[in-house]
C-alpha cells in the first residue's frame, strides 16, 4: 500500500532535529524556550525551559532583539493571524559568528509559538568575499593590463573597454584619437567575428592620442555563456616598435649578408679577382646603406701624398673630382693612423679653424661623411670613404661598426693580395730559374752527346784494328767509361727533358708481355750471370694491344727490372701485370709489379730514392754502380703517362714496386700483322762484319736492336738524331741504316730524302722502324725504304729482313 509520509511524525521530528538550521521553538507570552533541536542542544547545550537572551550573546543587527522577540505585533495581524516571517542577520558576540535568521509565529487553535530559525552565514559569506575578489582582480587587470581588450556585445555595443584602450585612444577632452575610416575597420572587424564562428588575427592601424598611426596585432574571438553567443572579445597588442625592430634586424641581416658574402669571397677568390670583389662588395653596401658616392685612397705617409684611386659614384655625378690634399686633411690622418676613423654629418659644421678641409669637402657636394682607416702591419696604407652628398644623414652605431668590419676585410684581403703577388713573383722566378737549368742541361747534355757519339764511335772502329793487349785494354777502358759517360749524360738529358715540360707521350699499340719477354731478353747475361730466377706473369685479360707509349714503358722497365737485378744477388725476379677494372667507372687501369728477392730498401729511404741522385749507401760497403737519376726519372715518366707508382720493401728480404696506369684504352683492332713465317734464325748465324746503323732518338730502342745484332757478329753505328745519322752514314757508308720514324726534329722520312741525295749515301738501304704500319702504309708511305720493321722489333723478323735485303742467303 502506498506509503503518505506525511502522516508519519517521525519523518517531521527528524527532519526538525537533524537540519543545518538551529531551531528553538518559543513560548508566545514569556518568551521562554519549548523546544530545541538537536543540532541546537549539540552547540549550545540544553537551554528548555531559559530565556533565549539569557543564554546567548546574539544581537540583531537591524533591530533590538528584546524588541522585536517582545512585539506581538511583529507575529499577528489585527485580525489574530500570523504574519509573514521576519529575516535578517544575527551576529553572534561570543564567537563573532555571523548567521541568517528566520522567525515567524505558528498559531493553532489551541497554542501558539513562536519559531526562531538561523543558520550559519560566516562560510557562505567568506565565499561571496572570495568571489568579490575575484572580481576585483579581473577588473584590476582589464585596468593595468598594457593591451587592448574589449568586449563587442551581439547588439553592437562595447561591453568592455579597458583603461589602456582610454588612455591611448582618448585625448583629455573626451574626444577619440581614431579617425572615421579606423571606427569603420574595427566595426567591420569586429561584425565579421560575430557573424562567423572563426576567430581571426588581423594587423591593423589606428591614429593614437600622440598623433601617430600605431600597428596593432589584434586577435578577435567569439566568446558564449551558457550557449548563448556573448559577443567578440578582441585584445590588440600594439606592435610599432617591434615592428620597428624586425626592419632594423632584417636591415642589419641584409646588410651581414653583403659582407659575409665579400669576405668568403675575398677570403676563398683569386687573388687576380680582388680587385673585382672589393669594387662589387662596395658598390652593393652603397646601394644597400643609400650612399651617394664611395671613394678608396692610398696614403703614402713617407711623402705625405694622398691618391685617390677608385670613386664609386653611386647616386652622384660629380665627375670633375681633384685629388684630396694631404694638408687639408691632416687630422684625419693622424685620427687614421691611431686607427680611429672620421664621422662629420653635417660638413656645414666643420669649425672655421678647418676652413681648408671644409672647402675641400664642399667643392665634392659632400654633406655627410664616414671615413675609415686601411691599416695592415700597423701601417696605414689607406682609407675608405662613405659619402652622402644628397642630403645630411645621422649615422647609427650599429651601421658605423658594420662599415668599420668592411674596411678592415678590404684591408686584410689588400695586405694578403700584395703578400701573395710577391710569393707568386718568388715562386715564379724560382721556376724559371728551374726550368732554364733543366733547359740548359738539356742543351748541354745534347750537346756532349755529339761528340761522345764520335768518341765511342771512333774506339769502336779502333777496337777492330788494334791488336796489341795493352793498347787493347786501353782502349776497352775507354770505351767502358765512354759508354757509362753516355749513360750518364742521356739520363740527365731525360730529366732535363721532363723538367722542362719537352716530353711528349705518344701512346700507339703495344702488347705488354712481348715488352716484359724483350727486357727478359735484354738482361739474360746478367741473370744468368747471377743465376737468378726470372718469372713473368701476365694475366690473360691483358693478351691484347694496349694503347701506350711503348718506349716510355720499356724505359720505365729497364730502370724497374734493371734495378731488381741489381740489388739481387741471389733468389728471383718478378714481373706480374694483370687488368683492374674500376666497379663504378668501367675504367680500365693496368697494374705492373716489378718484385725482387735482393736486398730490399730500409724504411727511411723509402721516399727518398724517388729524388734525383739518391742512392742508398750500402752498409757492407758493396759499391753499385748507378747515377741514382733512374727512378727519378720513372716516376716522372709514370706521371707524364697518368700513372703511380708505389714501393713496398722490406731490408734483405726483397723489393716490390707497383705501378699503375689509370684509365688505359686497348687497341681493339690488331694493328699488327699476323705472326708472320720468318725462318727462324740459328745462333750459328754470323754476319761478316757488315756496319748497321741504327738510328732512334730513344736509348733503348737502339740497344736493343744493337744487341739483336752484335749477338751475330754484326758492328753497330748509333745515331739518336737525324743530323747525326746522315753524318755517321756518309762517313762510314753502313751495310743498311735501321731508320725510325718519328723522332724530334727531324723525322725518318726527311732524314731518307736527304740521304737519298747524297753521293755517298743515296744507295745504302734503309729500313723504316714505324710504331705502326699496314700492308698499304708499306706500299705508299714507305715506298721509297727498302723495308720496313714495326716496333717493337722482333730479332727473326729484325735478321730475316737484313739477310734478305743484304742478299746474304
Ligand atoms: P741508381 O739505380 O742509378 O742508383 P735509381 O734512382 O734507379 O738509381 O735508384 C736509387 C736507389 O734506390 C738505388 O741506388 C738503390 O739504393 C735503391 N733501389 C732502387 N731499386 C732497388 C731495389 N730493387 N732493391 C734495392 N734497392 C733499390
């Protein structure tokens, strides 16, 4: 059955006992207490049947409390009924606790009381204080706050308007700063945030009480209370002086920029491009800092002169332009010389005792002027001025120090410019000094060659006819020391060419393991001699023509292999080449190693022996025979030819040199013709006494042909220029000249014309020695030789050609 709770008094008497509110119920007549809840007797003790005034310290604040708990008619009306209740604020002295109080009558039929109800305020109070502050902070904040706030309300109306605002938008008489078009930006502004839900940050200028237009940042945004759209909340910053700031900084970063940009430039540019930079640098800042004219002079401070040596003429044209007078500026150049610089903005300043410098600077329309020292080594050398002839201009600091920077770059790049020219005069004259001795060696050497040729040439011929012992080993001496001279001498002569610059790479087809079996050939006495072992081993990669120059690398390997064999007394030599092919490039480098089991190079000469006239001195006191120029020269030689050459040595365990010629092309067609059947000739076979000459202007391809033949008997004439091979050929009338090509100077084929005019010569026959040659290059090109042999020359084809020209089959 459905519970009626207000039937049920134990729901009344605890709702009375347990409430917030202290409850006393008074007797109507003596005021005395009837009854008092429980939370009143928990806090003021059981007080039934006492007066309430006796007990409390409670006063009314707006009535006596006597009165007003003692005047019935506060409580009935006229007509016996209770009246409404009475409120107000109680305040208790004891604790000075204040509390809200609520009092009425209850009337029955049968009794009457009067009810005292309160409850205690302090706490809600103290809130209510709380929150004023709050409040009071805000406002606070709206006043002293260094920014623009207001509140644009839905209906249009500026709600808040902050004291900031005020005080820079209100002049004193009330009047606004800001103009008509500025109220219509802001409206519009501010209409646009409320109809649209986004916010927006507009920059935006508005005419100020101190008469100037300010810059404002201003951020507005639609504000809600309780779902219900506020209005626009705007808060301006005033920004000018930022603003002012940025244009400063990207002013001065413009400016760094222009003199980082010329100081990288004078620091990393050729010196011939100083010049260049310094006018561009200059005349760039001009533009950049509005200077009318730029002018850089010398000062000679033992004469006393000043010279004007460059004028910028920027934004002035002023052309008729004198020389400034020492004397006229003399202060400045003492302020110069203790590294001060000169500033005058306004010439029209300059003080009467400066009359002279005032007129100087007049007659140039100067009105502003900044000057600045060019000091090197403590010296001044010069100055650099800034000038403005437009209009008077105050300069600040920050620019003044940038112009100073500048001054002293200019300054530094000038002193380093005139320190390099004398370095590169001194490198100069040393290279040429160089380069006329290696000229003059050359010279020398060639020309000492012409009569050693003569010389050797001559004992030779002697030798033949000379039979008595002594004579004999007079003259093998002779010939010995001619022969090492001759070495000597062509070595030298090779350096000088190279240091020179006059040597010429000139690559033609070659196949490298013929050329490693020829030097094979070339040393077999001494490495039989020494009972060495020689092993040659090529890759097979490499089994095709490669374009090089033959001679060049024959010459490099005579000095290698020549050296190995040298300092190897016993054990082997070593020649391995194979083919190494770049990953990324496809370039194709060919590497030689030349590797010996003698008695190696310690570690400190390593380096060393690739100078010139560097030989190891050899602690068992075993003297090698040698000039120390031959790896001097193949070094250089192996760098002519775009290759390098490494050493790896270790003390009486042996020596490996590698080479490498980078990025070598091969020969894809065979040049050369197929291996032809030329009888092979026996060892038995002897000339009988027939002369050949051999004509080359390289060393080793004349040994090489010589021993060929002196192994059968023959005499062998050298000559290394065309000049010498006509004299030789005239003189000795040889069996057959051996004739090459391609020499400097003069070639084979002028050196055949004139052999083929001379009486004594024109019928000797002559065989052309050529790099490369084809059956039709042998029918019309050297139709007018009596053969022709191809480098590099094989000794069957070299024999089978002579025994058939020479008839002697
Ligand atoms: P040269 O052989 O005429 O003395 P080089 O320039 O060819 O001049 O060599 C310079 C020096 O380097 C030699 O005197 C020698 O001391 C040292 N050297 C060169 N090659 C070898 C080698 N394979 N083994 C040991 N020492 C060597």
């Amino acid at each position: 059955m459905k519970q009626n709770i207000f039937f049920d008094l134990e729901v009344y008497q605890s709702i009375i006992n347990d409430s917030n509110f202290y409850i006393f119920i008074i007797n109507f007549d003596d005021n005395r207490i009837l009854y008092q809840n429980r939370t009143t007797e928990k806090f003021f003790g059981n007080q039934i049947n006492k007066k309430f005034k006796d007990f409390s310290n409670f006063i009314f604040l707006n009535n006596d409390f006597n009165n007003l708990m003692e005047d019935l008619k506060l409580f009935i009306d006229y007509r016996g009924k209770p009246k409404s209740p009475i409120q107000g604020e109680l305040l208790d002295k004891n604790s000075n606790k204040s509390y809200y109080f609520n009092l009425f009558s209850i009337i029955n039929k049968t009794n009457k009381y009067k009810v005292l109800q309160f409850v205690d305020f302090t706490s809600y109070q103290e809130k209510i204080n709380e929150y004023e502050k709050e409040i009071f902070i805000y406002k606070k904040i709206l006043e002293e706050i260094q920014l623009g706030l207001w509140l644009y309300d839905s209906d249009g109306n500026y709600k808040i308007f902050n004291s900031y605002l005020d005080n820079i938008m209100k002049f004193k008489d009330g009047n606004w700063s800001v103009s008509e078009d500025e109220i219509k930006v802001a409206y519009d502004n501010n209409q646009e945030v409320l109809k649209k839900k986004q916010s927006t940050i507009k920059y935006e200028e508005y005419t100020l009480n101190d008469g100037k237009k300010h810059l404002f940042k201003i951020i507005r945004k639609r504000i809600y209370h309780n779902n219900k759209v506020l209005g626009v909340l705007g808060i301006g910053n005033d920004i000018t002086e930022i603003k002012g700031y940025e244009e400063k900084l990207k002013y001065f970063k413009g400016l760094n920029e222009i003199i980082s940009e010329l100081s990288t430039n004078l620091i990393n540019g050729k010196i011939s491009n100083i010049d260049e930079f310094i006018i561009d640098g200059l005349k760039e800042i001009g533009k950049y800092t509005d200077i009318d004219r730029i002018c850089f002079y010398n000062v000679d401070l033992e004469l006393n002169k000043i010279n004007l040596n460059l004028i910028l003429n920027l934004n002035s044209n002023n052309k008729d332009y004198q020389e400034l007078k020492f004397e006229h500026i003399q202060r400045w150049i003492d302020r110069f010389t203790n590294n001060y610089f000169i500033i005058i903005n306004d010439i029209s300043q300059i003080p009467i005792t400066y009359n002279l410098e005032k007129m100087e600077l007049e007659k140039r329309e100067i009105k502003t002027i900044l000057a600045f020292p060019l000091i090197s080594n403590n010296e001044l050398f010069g100055f650099i001025s800034f000038e403005n002839t437009q209009q008077v201009r105050f300069w600040d600091n920050d620019t003044i120090f940038s112009f100073r920077i500048i001054t002293e770059i200019i300054a530094g790049a000038l002193a380093k410019k005139t320190y390099e020219n004398k370095l590169l005069e001194a490198i100069n004259n040393a290279e040429e000094a160089n380069r006329t001795k290696s000229e003059f060696l050359a010279n020398m050497s060639h020309e000492i060659r012409t009569p050693m040729n003569a010389i050797l040439g001559f004992s030779e011929i002697l030798q033949e006819t000379i039979t008595s012992g002594v004579q004999k080993q007079y003259l093998d001496t002779i010939i010995n020391s001619s022969r090492n001279l001759m070495k000597l001498i062509n070595d030298i002569l090779d350096l000088s060419k190279i240091e020179a610059g006059r040597i010429d790479i000139s690559p033609e087809p070659v196949n490298l393991k013929r050329v490693f079996y020829e030097i094979e050939k070339i040393f077999e006495i001494k490495i039989k001699d020494k009972q060495l072992d020689f092993i040659i081993e090529v890759d097979e990669n490499l089994d095709k023509y490669w374009l090089f120059d033959e001679t060049r690398i024959r010459q490099i390997l005579f000095n290698v292999v020549g050296n190995a064999i040298k300092f190897t007394d016993k054990g082997y030599i070593k020649i391995i080449s194979h083919l190494e092919i770049e990953p990324n490039t496809n370039k194709k480098n060919i590497i030689l190693c030349v590797e010996d089991s003698g008695i190696g190079i310690a570690e400190e000469h390593q380096k060393r022996i690739f100078e010139s006239f560097y030989q190891v001195s050899s602690k068992s006191g075993k003297k090698y025979e040698g000039t120390g120029l031959g790896l001097a020269i193949t070094m250089k030689l192996i760098k002519a030819m775009n290759g390098e050459i490494m050493l790896e040595s270790k003390t009486n365990e042996g020596t490996k040199f590698t080479i490498k010629f980078k990025d070598v092309a091969s020969a894809e067609i065979s040049i050369r013709k197929q291996e032809e059947n030329y009888k092979t000739i026996s060892k038995e076979f002897k000339f009988n006494g027939e002369r050949f000459l051999v004509v080359d202007d390289i060393d080793n391809n004349r040994e090489l042909i010589k021993i060929y033949l002196e192994e059968h008997n023959a005499i062998v004439l050298e000559a290394s220029s065309g000049k010498d091979a006509i004299k030789l050929a005239s003189f000795y009338r040889p069996s057959a000249i051996l004739l090459d090509i391609r020499m400097p100077e003069m070639s084979g084929f002028e050196v055949l014309n004139i052999l083929r005019q001379e009486e004594r010569t024109f019928d000797i026959p002559v065989i052309a020695l050529t790099a490369v040659s084809s059956a039709f290059q042998e029918k019309h090109l050297y139709r007018n030789f009596n053969g022709v042999l191809t480098k590099p020359v094989r000794k069957d084809e070299l024999l089978n050609k002579l025994i058939d020209i020479l008839k002697l089959s």
